[in-house]
C-alpha cells in the first residue's frame, strides 16, 4: 500500500508539473504576442511619425534655399518611397546639369566665381559644350554672359535663338558636361509633383493646371507655343531654372516663378541647331478660338478650334482653309489632345498635316503642307 500511495503521490505530482508547464507555455505565448503586436504598432506609428518629418522636411526647404545636401545631415531617415528618395534622383541626376550664369563685368566676380551673384541659370544639353539659356539674360548682359562650369566662367561663342520659345541655344568651350536625362513632358498632368533646381537649391512643387496664353478676345494662334503648366507656389529662382520630375528626368524650364514652359517645346529645335547652328519653326498661318473650352451662348458649331482669320500665303491659305472652318480632329485625334500650336510649331518643312474641318453642315478633310 505505501508503494501504490508513493506511486498515486508522483503520479499526480508529474501531471500538476505538467499542467503548470503548459500554463507557463500558454502565458508566455500570449505575452510574447502582445509584445510583439505593442512592437509592430510602435514601428507604424513610428513611421508616421518620420513621414510627417519628411512633410515637414520637404516644405521647409522653400525657407531654407539652400543646397540640399547641406541640409542632408539634419534631415529624417530614409523612408522608402517618400519625397526624400525623389530628391536623391534629383540630386544625382539634374542638378549637375544646371550651371550658373554670370555677369562677368560684375566687380564681385574679379577674384572669382560668386555663387550667390549668379544672373541665370542654363541647362547643359550636350558633353561638348551646347547649353540652353533664358533670353532675357542674353538681351541685357550681351557678351558679358558667362557660363559658369566647374568654378570656370565659360563665354558663348556661338548664340541660336529660338523665335518660339524665351529661350536661346549657346555653344561653348565646356568639356565633359554631366547632362541630365530628358524625360517625357507629354505625360505632365495636374497633381505631378515635381522638382525646380537652379544651382544647388531644389524646390518641391506641385502641377495644378496647365495654362494658355491667349488675347482678350479668347484667340489663340496656330504659330505660338502658347501651353504652359501652373504650379502651387510662386519659386523665387533665376530666370532658366530646370524643372524635373520625381525621377529626376528634366521635364522643363521656368518660364516665370510660377509657370513651367514644357521641354518638348525646346528640344524639338535643339536637331536643327546641332546640324545647322539655327532653328527653322514651321507655322500654319490662322489665329483660332477654342471652342472646346469656350462656348458662348449663340455658337451653334460643333466643339473644336473656330478659324477667325488666316493669313494670306499662309500654308493653311494654300490648302483652302477659310474664316469660320471647325476643326474637329488633327491628325485622326481630337483637338483636346493636344495643342494645335504643337503640331505646327514642333513639326518640320515639309511635313504633311490632317484636318477634319466643319465647313457650315460638311464635314472635309483638309492636308496642310507645314512651311
């Protein structure tokens, strides 16, 4: 009997060890999940909390103006996909591009280059030498311009200027220029954030809308460039700063502190002035009112680009458009495609246009022969 106790005693004792060890384990499985579910919603609100920094980053380099990489060292952790990754694509793929104009008659540049009197900015195009440059800073410094490339102020030795844009091609004795890559400004829409650069400063901004240039009569011309893209904030920068996208592809320039001329507009014309050292734009010849975007109360044309005169010779004269036509479709496309300037201007001498033109209740196919 005392054997069978002994045996009931260890018996029941191993089981009451065996129900605590189980106990234990299911305790700490249940406290070892609530550590590490308080560990996964401390690392999300820690992430909140970094991107927030990285907002508040982002909007506090308007106030500093200063080169980015100086502010490197107090900025947030890398988050991966946030505003801060843009910047280093930016930072490493533009901005090398963007070179400092001078007016080299300044006093404040007799014993060398001073970053902060810089009258410009252009934008190296070519390793051999081609910049493009704002027109304005042409026109007033004349042969005092100077580009400034790795601390040396270079003179323009051969200036193209571009009739359809604030903007003119310059040749000089720079070597090895780190240009940038062109990204596409076809597919530039409102909410696009993107990236002004002149110099070392970069500014966030963002597209809210793209604009026209047009008289007071709401007429556009077939022969002027006239779409622009508007961003949030004004940018006080030199005249010529670059305008990239989040990959750091040049999409544009600044054609004021508010608007962006597209870079399709520029480069189009940068074959012949590589080839021929000038530019040859081609026009239509017809001024017309948007009434796709307009629309009075008494139009009763169908949605297009009304023609209210075209000039005489003009290549739209000698294919027989006439005041009052409707285009309806360039080129097989809607005439909200894009603008009709853009085909002409950025088109070569020679090259064949389709217009389906509303003439009164017809409808005809018109082909303009660009000159």
């Amino acid at each position: 009997m005392p054997l069978r106790g002994q045996y009931y005693f260890y018996f029941y004792s191993s089981q009451l060890v065996g129900y605590n060890m189980k106990l234990f384990l299911r305790r700490n499985f249940v406290l070892g999940a609530v550590i590490i579910l308080v560990s996964l919603l401390s690392a999300a609100i820690s992430a909140l909390i970094v991107g927030s920094s990285i907002d508040r980053y982002s909007d506090s380099l308007e106030r500093l103006g200063v080169d980015v990489a100086a502010v490197n060292s107090v900025k947030p952790p890398v988050v991966p996909g946030t505003i801060q990754e843009a910047l280093t694509q930016v930072r490493e793929r533009a901005a090398q591009s963007s070179l400092a104009i001078v007016n080299i008659v300044d006093p404040v540049h007799r014993d060398g280059i001073v970053a902060s009197r810089i009258v410009g900015t252009a934008t190296a195009l070519t390793t051999d030498g081609w910049v493009m440059l704002p027109d304005s800073v042409v026109k007033l410094y004349g042969k005092n311009t100077r580009i400034v490339f790795d601390s040396v102020a270079y003179q323009v030795d051969t200036l193209v200027e571009d009739p359809a844009t604030e903007y003119s091609f310059a040749k000089t004795k720079i070597a090895s220029a780190r240009v940038g890559t062109f990204g596409s400004s076809d597919t530039v829409a409102s909410g696009d954030l993107v990236f002004v650069v002149s110099g070392d400063a970069i500014y966030p901004r963002t597209i809210i809308s793209e604009m026209h240039y047009e008289d007071e009569t709401n007429t556009l011309s077939s022969d002027v460039l006239s779409r622009l893209f508007s961003i949030d904030q004004d940018v006080s920068v030199s005249p010529g700063a670059m305008v990239t996208n989040a990959a750091g592809e040049l999409i544009g320039v600044m054609a004021d502190t508010q608007t962006i001329r597209p870079l399709t507009h520029i480069t189009s014309a940068l074959e012949d002035v590589l080839q021929n050292e000038e530019i040859h734009r081609t026009k239509l010849g017809v001024l017309y009112r948007d009434i796709v975007r307009i629309v009075d109360e008494d139009e009763n044309f169908r949605e297009g680009l009304r023609i209210v005169s075209v000039d005489r010779q003009s290549p739209a004269d000698k294919a027989g458009i006439k005041v009052d036509d409707v285009i309806l479709r360039v080129q097989g496309l809607p005439v909200d495609t894009k603008p009709l300037s853009e085909y002409v201007v950025l088109g070569k001498v020679g090259e064949r246009i389709q217009l389906q033109v509303q003439r009164g209740e017809t409808e005809i196919e018109i082909f303009v022969t660009l000159e």
